[in-house]
C-alpha cells in the first residue's frame, strides 16, 4: 500500500475561550454489576477496550485484536503490508477503527475496518502519526495527530474529510469519544501541562468537569449522553459514568494482586509496595454497559530503584436495576 497521501486539515471553529461547565453531581445514580474476564469468558481473554450496542467487544484475546464474545474470538488482522495494528472503536454495525504502523515504523495509519473485513484508510500528512480513539454509528471517526512540532491535536474524520480539533492555548488536545449525534468527549492540557476534559457539540467546545475533582478524563460516550472516564479526588481515583447530572463510581479493584510484590533488581531481592490503583471507564454502550480497566502501580522500598510496576486488568460491569 502506499503511503497516505497529503491532505489539507480543516479546523473547527471554537471559542475563543472555553465556557466551563461544572457539573453539579448527585452520586451513586447507579450501581454496576462488574465481572472480571475470568468471570465472563469460557477462553483467555486479555484485555477489553470498547463494546457495541450488542454487546460485542471489542479487545485482545488469543494472541491479537479481536471482535469478543462470551465463547468466541474473531481475530481483526493487520491491514495488508502494514504492521503492529491497534484497534480502539466499535460502532453498532460491528465497524471497528484503529491505527497501524508501516513496516519500517516511520509512521502509522489510521484506518476503518468494516463489518465485512474491507479497509478504508484516512489521509494524513506524513509523520502526522495518527491514531484513533473512537467510532460512532454512522462511522465517523475520532482520535490524534502531530504537528512537526509534536504537539497533539484531535481529529474528526467524516463523510466531508478530516476536521482539526484545536483549542486556543492546549499544547495537546484529545479527541476520544463520540457518539450518533457528533458529540465528542476527550481531554486537552494547558499551557501548565494541567488536563482538562471537554465536551464539544454543535454550540461549540465547553472545558467538563466535577466539582471537587482533582482532574478528570473524559474517555468516552454513548447515544444517550452517558460519559465514562476516570477522576480522582485528590486521595484515591475513581472510574466513573455520569448521566443526567448524576455520577455513578465504579471501583474496581484487581483481585489477583497482592499489597507487596518481590522482583530480582541487578542482583537483589527488592520489594516493591502498591501505592495507586486508577480504574477507569473506557467503553459504554447505550444499554449501559461498561469496559475498562483499573491500573495498579507498585513503588520500590529501595530508593535507588527509579522506576514503578504497572500492572492492567481489565473488567465488565453491567447497571443493576
């Protein structure tokens, strides 16, 4: 295949300055019913990053990406000549969208998959390295680029092209989610590297947050509105659905790990003592169901050792009544 060709990027127009909507949340709107994939799956499943309307996931099992059900897995190869793909959206018709490097991983490709196995591939400069987030039901799709400079800027590709997402003063900018009607979730830093969530809809771009919250990251949402992420309040962090004005918290807690784990550094038995755990929420379909994963982090007691164990576990939770 060839490389993709060059295409002019056409930018949004938004406010100049953001409005800031702070959500005024009532918690615990919902409670999850939440398995681990132990708990779902007659196979080895190791991982899940998005789900249909349907039900079907979308993750990696058996060695790869692939379309998952409770007793089945359907690869989702590597488009022809390309190497090391990710998939990272599913719509209802089983669509899928991802990202894929070159062969001599110079750059990546952003392409669709349809339901039927055929690719179509987005046009971006090169060395724009882009990447997908999310697709929505009438395949349009969202995720990131580079500038020369290395500076992210999210994207919406639909039936008229490839549209920038830009705000006035981000030095990065995160298109991650959008749903049927073109409302679009994700995150953008300022120019002091702080994270900031949006939501941008036909009105414009408003900065979304939750009062209290230390930071927010806005991850995806459905055809109903409901948004699902992670924030965290300053002492533990929370995966979270918001709908309505309502926040329903989801904290899910890796079963399998212990407080302190040992591993030989350079010779030496060094223990290493969990000190974080981040759920989040990324993938909600319209009935409610969520994906996500929680991220354990493990610090040395050894203060010569400078780096933390991290450790993914993915989980599904459905809304009890």
């Amino acid at each position: 295949m060839s490389s993709p060709r060059k295409t002019r990027m056409f930018t949004l127009a938004v406010f100049g300055a953001l409005v800031v909507a702070n959500v005024q949340p009532a918690f615990a709107q919902k409670t999850y019913q939440i398995y681990s994939l132990a708990d779902k799956f007659s196979y080895p499943v190791d991982g899940l990053g998005a789900i249909a309307a349907n039900g079907t996931l979308l993750g990696y099992a058996q060695g790869g990406n692939a379309l998952i059900t409770r007793d089945s897995a359907q690869p989702l190869e590597d488009p022809p000549g390309l190497v090391g793909s990710g998939y990272s959206g599913i719509n209802a018709s089983l669509t899928t969208a991802g990202s894929v490097y070159l062969e001599d991983g110079s750059d990546s490709v952003a392409f669709v998959r349809r339901a039927d196995g055929t690719f179509r591939f987005l046009s971006f400069p090169s060395g724009a390295f882009p990447y997908t987030t999310g697709i929505n039901d009438n395949g349009d799709v969202v995720g990131v680029y580079y500038d020369q400079d290395f500076i992210g800027h999210g994207f919406i590709a639909d039936g008229k092209g490839i549209h920038s997402i830009d705000i006035p003063g981000a030095t990065d900018v995160q298109a991650l989610g959008i749903n049927a009607s073109g409302v679009v979730v994700g995150n953008y830093s300022d120019e002091n590297y702080d994270s900031h969530s949006f939501i941008m809809d036909n009105k414009g771009i408003t900065e979304w947050t939750i009062p209290g919250a230390r930071f927010v990251y806005a991850n995806c949402i459905n055809n109903n509105g409901a948004i699902g992420g992670v924030y965290s309040d300053g002492t533990n962090a929370h995966a979270f659905v918001y709908k309505a004005g309502k926040v329903s918290t989801i904290d899910y807690q890796n079963p399998d790990l212990p407080d302190s784990i040992t591993r030989n550094v350079g010779g030496k038995q060094v223990v290493f003592f969990k000190f974080s755990s981040y759920p989040a929420i990324t993938g909600i379909n319209d009935r409610g169901d969520v994906v996500g994963y929680t991220s354990d982090f493990y610090k040395a007691t050894d203060p010569t050792i400078h780096f933390a164990l991290i450790f993914q576990k993915s989980f599904w939770g459905t809304p009890l009544p």
